[in-house]
C-alpha cells in the first residue's frame, strides 16, 4: 500500500509500506478520510517524543471495512466506519470499569512513545481490533467523520466536568478542540459560553459555531471582558484547550472561587502555576484525557446536526501532499484549521486470505 510516513524530524515520505495484516480480531479498514490533529503537527517536528520515526501517524480517521480477521463478524465489507485513537484491551479492570482511555495497556493509533510504536491511519489501509470500530450513521461524510475522535474528546471533556445547566463556561482556545468543547458544553446544558483567544479569526469562527460571546485576551484585562459578557469576572467553569503555561493561567484566573477548570490542551510537558490563587479559591482542576465512550453519542449529535465539524475543515488535501499540509500548519497559515487528508480512492486490496 502507499502510506505517508513521518522519517525524520519535520519530513514526511509518501512511500510504498507492507500491508498491514489483521490480527484474528481486526478488522482491516480502507482508509478514505484522516485528519491532521495538533498533537501531529506538534509530533513531527521531533520535541514531543511521541511520533518516533519511522511512523505512520493518523489516528482521527475513517473508511470503509475491507476485510476481518477470522475471529471477527458483524462487519461486513463496505461497512462505513470510524474508530477510536486508543487501542484498548477491553479486559483491563479499567476497561471494565468503562474508562477505556485509562486502559492499562493502551496504545494510541499513530502514536509512538519510546514504550510502543502503533501505526496509524495516514495510509491506504488500517488494521484495528473489531471492538473500536463504530459504524457512521447514513449522510455523515467521510471527511466530517474523521473528525469524530476530536468532537469525542470535547464531549468527554464536558461530560467529566460538573456544568451546571444554564450556568457560564468559558473555554480558552479556539483551536478543533476548544471550538468542539464549546459546543459540547452547551450540549451538556450549558448557558452562556464564552470562548477566548488571540485570534480574531478563530474568534469569528467561534462566533459563527455558537459562541454567546467572544474574548480576544490580547485587548484589554479578559476578566473586564467576561464580566461584561457574564456579568461577573470569572465563572464556574473553565475548559482550557491550548496546554500552555499563559493560557493555563489564564484558565485559573478566569475559574470562580469553588469552580472546575478542566484541562484538554497538552502541549507544554510542565508549567509553574500560582498555588496560593489554585488553594485560596478552592479550584477542583481536573485533566481530560481522549474519550471514553463518547463516539456513540457524538455520532448521533452529528447525524442530528447538532453538532457542527465540517466548519472546522478548512482544506481536504491528497495524502500524497501530507508535507505540504504539516508545513502548512506549522507555520500557522491564516484561515487554517483542519486538514482533512484523502488516500486515493481504488488501492489494490491487500492479501489477507491467510488471516
Ligand atoms: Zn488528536
Ligand atoms: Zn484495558
């Protein structure tokens, strides 16, 4: 098969790679949609330590079933489907207790810290084990429903968070995930959701998904902008979507005495916060991390159109341009957001009879 394949850092080949065969309880999926997330762009440039090269990267995906292991049914060929990033055993106490994305022996499609190496979807095809698969609902395209996986991590995010209905939540971070959060938000009862950024133009893309109002943190003190949208200078709960020191501070100032700052972004590996404000408020912090069941009701808010993840797409490239596409986002061009990459349609079906 043709795959995309991070080499070196901030170089990526697209090159003939074996097949790969499904494991008896795999099923191999025919990628037609893959999403380029944050944490690749961050990834292959080489100073996270979680993309080591060689490694096909790609864990927001889908396809269509191409063939099972033998050990698999249910999954007919052609099936439309999506799949979760984490790579759970389904046996761990973890995994029985429902929190899949804590299992204890965990692998993360397209992800490879120096304690595993897992290829992901930025190919022609994918082997995944049966029980991470989702079928997509009818109408639901395949580049929308790459980006299931980020919507499900914004939705887990705002379900672990106590959001009181109709009470105001902020989110820092207009990036997929804080404009996914805060639509998550509202769909777990919040009010009104103010997003905050540097960016006017992700702000306007916030406003247009539904944001009640927007902060731009750069003019002016953004608590004297909450309080005018909010009435108070800070509120009872945070998202923070970004994962850096500034915004993670920011985060704190902005939670009201009392209140839940949830944390999604994580980019900086270890920040200095202010411990005396974290104390003397009472914050509850807590860290979200993937998702943990959430596809299922992520998948049919987006087949209700009450969840939007086509605005966030802002360019739908050949996976034989991934280079240009990571360039791209590591540079920050304006208007760019997501980069939904397609593998061209009709590869020669790998040989798998002998699975
Ligand atoms: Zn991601
Ligand atoms: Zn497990």
């Amino acid at each position: 098969m043709k795959a995309l394949v991070h080499t070196a850092p901030l170089k990526l080949e697209y090159v003939d790679w074996p097949d790969p065969i499904p494991a008896p309880d795999e099923v191999l999926v025919r990628v037609a949609a893959v999403a380029i997330c944050g944490s690749d762009v961050h990834g292959y440039t080489g100073t996270t330590g979680r993309r080591i090269p060689p490694i096909i990267m790609g864990h927001e995906a889908s396809g269509v079933v191409e063939a099972v292991g033998r050990q698999v049914t249910g999954w007919p060929r052609g099936t439309r489907v999506t799949f979760d990033s984490t790579v759970y055993c389904n046996e761990c106490p973890e995994c029985r207790r429902g929190r899949i994305n804590l299992c204890e022996k965990r692998q993360i499609l397209g992800v490879s810290p120096p304690a595993f190496r897992r290829h992901g979807a930025m190919a022609e095809f994918v082997a995944v084990p049966h029980w991470i698969l989702h079928r997509l609902p009818d109408g639901l395209s395949f580049e929308e429903a790459a980006l299931v996986e980020p919507a499900a991590v914004a939705l887990h995010a705002a379900r672990i968070t106590p959001i009181e209905p109709g009470g105001a939540v902020v989110v820092i971070g207009a990036g997929a995930i804080g404009l996914l959060a805060m639509q998550a938000a509202k769909l777990r009862g919040a009010g009104k959701v103010v997003v905050v950024d540097v960016r006017e133009e992700r702000l306007l893309l916030a406003t247009q998904l539904g944001a009640d109002a927007v902060v731009n943190s750069q003019s002016g003190d953004p608590r004297d902008a909450l309080e005018t949208a909010t009435g108070r200078p800070s509120v009872n709960v945070v998202f923070e979507a970004v994962g850096i020191q500034q915004t993670v501070q920011l985060a704190t100032d902005l939670t009201a005495p009392g209140g839940n700052l949830t944390l999604i972004g994580n980019v900086q590996p270890s920040i200095e916060q202010n411990l005396q404000a974290i104390v003397s408020k009472e914050l509850t912090i807590r860290g979200s991390a993937a998702s943990a069941g959430e596809y299922p009701a992520c998948l049919a808010f987006l087949a209700a159109g009450r969840f939007q993840v086509g605005p966030l797409i802002s360019r739908v490239m050949p996976l034989a341009d991934g280079q240009t596409a990571f360039d791209a986002l590591r540079r920050g061009e304006p208007g760019l957001l997501k980069i939904v990459l397609r593998p061209e349609p009709g590869a020669t079906s790998p040989e798998v009879a002998n699975v």
